[in-house]
C-alpha cells in the first residue's frame, strides 16, 4: 500500500468528527466574529469629538472660518469661547476641554498678505494618543483650509503651513489599520490553539495507542489532521473579512483571489505550528498553555499593534520568526494599498518556507511510539 | 505449525518461523525495569495466554512487540520481523486491542469499522464485504449506525475486538480484552476467539480470568517483569502440584510477593 492510502481514511475520519463536534465547530467560527467586533471596537486609537475651546483674538470672518473647518473633522467639539489665556488654561486645567485653538490677533491681516498665517493648537498630552491623533487632525484642517484659500485666491495666498500626509486612510481611522491585523491574529490564535490539542486528545482518551499501532503513516496522520482546518481557517477570513467591510468599512484595494491565495501558506504554517506543539504537549492543558505563549509575541512583536520599526533590533529579530509578521504585510498590502504579488512575493516566499518546515519538524518530531 | 495458513507477507519461509520469538527482551523506565530478560516463543495458530498479577509486565511486553515501546535491550521478532528494524511491516501483520477502549467514542460502529478497516488498505467491494461480515459475525449489524460512545462496556470490547481483526491479521495482542464484561458477553467473546485460533490466526492474550486462562493452548506467567513459568495449562498445573490455574496463581504471587515486601 503506499504511504497516501493512509491519508484518504485520516482525512475522512477528521472530517466526520468535526461535523459531529458542533461546539467546537461553533466556537471556530464565534470567537473570531465576537474579537472581531470587540477588538474593532475597542482598539481606537483615532481621537473624536475632543472638547475645544476657542480663544479667537482675530474675530475675523477668516478665523471663524478656520473654527469652522476643524470642528468639521469631526475630532474637535467646539464647547466654548474664551477671552485670555488664563481662562484657556483654566478650562483645560479643569478638564472642561482637553485642546483649545488660538488664532492671533494678525490672521486675517496675515493672509490678507499672502504670508503664511500661523494658528496655535493646545493640546492636554496627558494622553499622547489623544494628543497626537488631536494634532493630526488640526493639521488636516489646515490643510482643509489652505486648499479652499487657494481657490478663493487663484494660488496667491501664502496659507497654511501644513506637512502632515496621511496615505492609505486619511480620516486616520484606526479600525482601517487594526481589522486587517485582526484577521492574521484571530487566525493564528484559533488554528494554533485547536491544532496543538488535536493529537494530544487522542493521546489522552486512548485513541492514538489504538490509531499508531496501524500502518498509518505519520505523514497521513499529521496531513489528516491540517487539512480540515485550513477549511476552517478560510471560513474564518472570510467571516472576519465580511464584517470587516460592513461593520469597520474596511476598503479591500487589492485582488480578493490573491488575498485568499496568500492566506494558503499562512494557514498552513499556523496549523502545522499547532501540530507540532501538539507533539510536545502531553495534556490537552499544556497545549492550550504553549498556545497562549506562542500568541504573546504575535501580538506584541508582528506589528500587529506596534510598528517593527521602532522596536529595538532583537524584538525585531524575534518579529521575523513569526509567520504572522509577513502575513500582516500581506494583508495590509492586499487590503489597504492595493499591491500585488510583484511587490508581496518575499514575505509569500517566507511563509511557505515556515509552513514546509513545521510540518517537516512536526512529522519529525512525532513517534509511533507510547512512550 | 502445521494448522498455520500460509501468510500473504511474501517473505520467504515466514509461514514455519513461529508467531513471536523474543531473547532477553528488556524494557526499563528509568530505575524500574517492567519486563526483564524475557526469552519466550509463541507458535503460531495458538492461543496464548500472558498471565500475571498488575504490574507484572504483561501490557508492556505487548507494547514492545507491537512497536509501541521500544526496548531498552534484547531482540524480538513478530510475523518474522525485527520489532526494532521493521515495526511498520509487524503493524501491517498484526491486530492489536488496548487494554483501555482505544476507538472513537463519536464515531459510529460501522465509520470505526469502515476506518480501521481502510487503515490496513481494504477498499471497495472487499472493504463492504469485510465490514459486514465483521458486523454479522459480531451481532452489530443492529447497532451499526449508534456511537461507539453510547454502547455498553461488553459491546465496546466486541467492536473493538472486531475492529482489531477486520482485516484477518496472522496475530492479534489482545490486553485484557474482557476486564469488566458480564460473563454471557465473555462467553460470546471467547467463541470469537476460538474461531480465529481455528482458522489459523495466532492470538495473545492477557487475563486475570482463570476460566479463560484454562482455553489458551500454552500459557507464561510473569511475576514483576519475570517470565516465571510457561506451559500448556495442564504442564502448568502438573508442574506444581496445585489442583488448578488459580490455585497456581495464587501461590506464585505470594511467592513473589513475600521477598518484594521487605526488599521494598
């Protein structure tokens, strides 16, 4: 008999027990839809509807214009005017606005001349998130104006000094950035987690010692129990991608096929990543224990919440050993910016490189043997 | 010898070497070794009854000839292959029952049947054929489409039994196959057992029950990993001027059992 016929049998035996394990069936496609909604909900990193003050010493209709602009983005309220700086202080101070806008007496003279005119942001940095998100939206009205002052003025005006540019997601909306990580560390954590108990069950209820003493081959083994779960690993995506959109607006710029098809080798590395602490965990607990070890890092360390480029070099080395790090570009690059597999084949290529080498290591590492 | 069926495993003169021949076969874990020294040759076509009390080696003895514990020293062949050199051509040769119900309990009768069956490659008409066979011979016909899960300790032993011997190995290890099985279910059990034997298929066992000691073609007593006697049952029984198998037992376990308490 050759070494596949063994896999046919496998592949069904998983297959049917799946089916008849409805919970589990349930949880695989719940949990990623439930962190889904949590996580994209709760990991905002933009800042709305910050309080604001208005300390206007131009009383133009220039400046009032500009009030006007940046209470449009939508990140500032406009919850009062003050008269001095002292009262300005006092309402920060007190927390009754947490930024405040001053436009100088010179403004409107200032633009009226074609210089460039100069408008302070006050921010309460106690918060650097808020502050910084608070920042970015100050300059994006800025620039809001500039543009509407060039028009008015056929290019004359000197404007508004602004630098700031954000690509791919202009309303800096941390959803757009998050969900697409979300989906890789969703992934990663149930296909890890469900495949490192697979072979540890049957350890524990007796039902390996029985299985191993047959000519199964270990390659069928191992193969039986990865393939169900990249079936489940697109049903995943696909769920995470579809709320994505509806729930989060997440835009997908790229080719939806090229996004499923660079999903193959990263879902195979997960699960053969399970499979091989399976063959280290003899408790289904030790298993689920090794998962949670393997996801810290992938959270911390992939880019997922932080950027790799400002951790220090050895976090970075350790980032590079995880398949999630290279999948996330993918997703980013796939979902955000439209790229292809011209620009994505390095990471493609190093993800199935750690797909190809877990199952080798899990194969390896698996005995036929009781002991 | 000369009731063994001619063997389908082509190697050459296979079908006159006896089932099992092991020389100081030895497994230790750690300071305690489990089995120590075994030399015993099980002919095949025989029953063969592994007897001794708990812990005395037997299952372990049984895991090293199916190849799921290597041994510490010694040699072993089984279906005249090295348990060391060539466990996965035993596997093919052989059936094997664990001691603890070793199927899935959420799969159904006939998918446990229909899995192990594929296992040792049977496809097709002969893969149907071979499922309803075992399903008549072991009256699970009715109970095809329930979940092993949901039968009774004395049916789980029978599917087991059956899924262990679908595909007609020439050995099957047997590991205390009717612990906790009303009597009727371990009537009905043996009869199975000695139709094997009569077909030619070599059967080791192991069993507390005396009963069923007393209709192995020869037996071997180990004693705290020890082969300490081995025979037919009435050899047995002779040797030791006892009246019958338990009485047998018994002595040897206080014997053996005397010095380990003060040793200990």
């Amino acid at each position: 008999m050759s070494g596949l016929g063994t896999f046919w049998p496998m592949l069904r035996k998983e297959f049917t027990q799946m089916r008849r394990d409805r919970l589990t069936l349930g949880m695989m496609v719940g949990i990623p839809a439930l962190q889904l909604v949590l996580f994209g909900w709760a990991i905002q990193t933009e800042v709305r509807h910050l309080p604001t003050v208005v300390l206007d010493e131009s009383r133009s209709q220039e400046s009032r214009a500009f009030v006007a602009t940046m209470a449009n983005t939508g990140n500032f309220d406009i919850v009062g005017h003050v008269a001095s700086r002292a009262e300005l202080a006092e309402a920060i101070e007190g927390g009754r606005a947490h930024a405040a806008v001053v436009i100088p007496p010179q403004y409107a003279r200032d633009l009226a001349r074609g210089r460039q005119a100069q408008v302070q942001v006050v921010v309460d940095a106690a918060d650097p998130l808020a502050s910084s998100a608070a920042l970015s939206g100050a300059a994006l009205a800025g620039q809001a104006r500039t543009v509407e002052l060039l028009r008015g003025t056929a290019g004359r005006a000197g404007a508004i000094d602004v630098r700031l540019r954000p690509w791919y997601n202009p309303a800096l909306r941390s959803a757009v950035y998050v969900v697409p990580g979300i989906i890789g560390v969703l992934l990663s954590m149930t296909l890890v987690i469900i495949t490192s108990m697979s072979i540890v069950r049957e350890r524990e209820r007796g039902t390996l010692e029985q299985l191993v003493v047959t000519p199964v081959t270990k390659t069928s083994l191992m193969l039986g129990k990865l393939v169900p779960f990249v079936l489940v690993g697109y049903v995943q995506m696909t769920l995470i991608l579809l709320l994505g959109s509806g729930l989060f607006r997440v835009p997908l710029r790229g080719s939806l096929p090229l996004l499923y098809l660079e999903a193959l080798p990263f879902i195979v590395a997960s699960l053969a990543f399970g499979l091989l602490l399976s063959t280290l965990a003899r408790t289904q607990a030790q298993a689920i224990q090794l998962g949670f070890f393997y996801m810290m890092p992938n959270i911390l360390l992939s880019g997922f919440m932080f950027p790799r480029e400002a951790m220090p070099a050895p976090a970075q080395w350790l980032g590079a050993l995880l398949p999630l790090t290279y999948f996330l570009d993918i997703l980013r690059g796939v979902l955000l910016k439209g790229v292809g597999l011209g620009v994505l084949w390095p990471q493609t290529l190093v993800m199935v490189g750690f797909g190809v080498v877990f199952i080798l290591l899990s194969v390896r590492r698996f005995a036929k043997t009781v002991e | 010898m000369s009731a063994a069926p001619a063997p389908a495993t082509g190697a050459a003169g296979a079908a006159a070497d006896p089932a099992i021949v092991t020389r100081g076969l030895t497994k230790a874990f750690g300071a305690l070794v489990a089995v120590d020294d075994l030399t015993l040759t099980v002919p095949r076509g025989e029953i063969f009854g592994l007897l001794g009390p708990n812990g005395s080696g037997k299952t372990t003895t049984i895991r090293m000839l199916c190849g799921l514990l290597a041994p510490t020293s010694g040699d072993a062949t089984v279906v005249g292959f090295d348990v060391r050199t060539a466990p996965e051509r035993i596997r093919r040769r052989i059936g094997y029952m664990s001691q603890r119900f070793g199927l899935y309990d959420d799969l159904t009768v006939r998918e446990n049947l229909r899995f192990y069956a594929e296992l040792y490659g049977l496809r097709g008409a002969a893969l149907r054929d071979a499922v309803a066979a075992q399903l008549a011979a072991f009256d699970l016909a009715p109970r095809a489409p329930q979940l092993a899960g949901t039968l009774s300790g004395g049916w789980k032993q029978r599917l087991a039994l059956a899924c262990a011997t679908t595909h007609r190995p020439d050995l099957v290890f047997l590991d205390e196959p009717t612990a906790g099985v009303d009597p009727a279910s371990r009537r009905r059990f043996w009869a199975r057992i000695g139709d094997y034997a009569a077909a030619g298929m070599t059967v080791v066992v192991t069993t507390h029950y005396m009963d069923e000691a007393a209709r192995c073609t020869r037996l071997a007593f180990m004693s705290r990993g020890r082969l300490i006697a081995a025979g037919r049952p009435g050899e047995i029984t002779a040797h030791f001027g006892l009246p019958t198998l338990e009485d047998v037992f018994v002595a040897l376990q206080q014997r053996d059992e005397a010095p380990a308490e003060t040793g200990a």
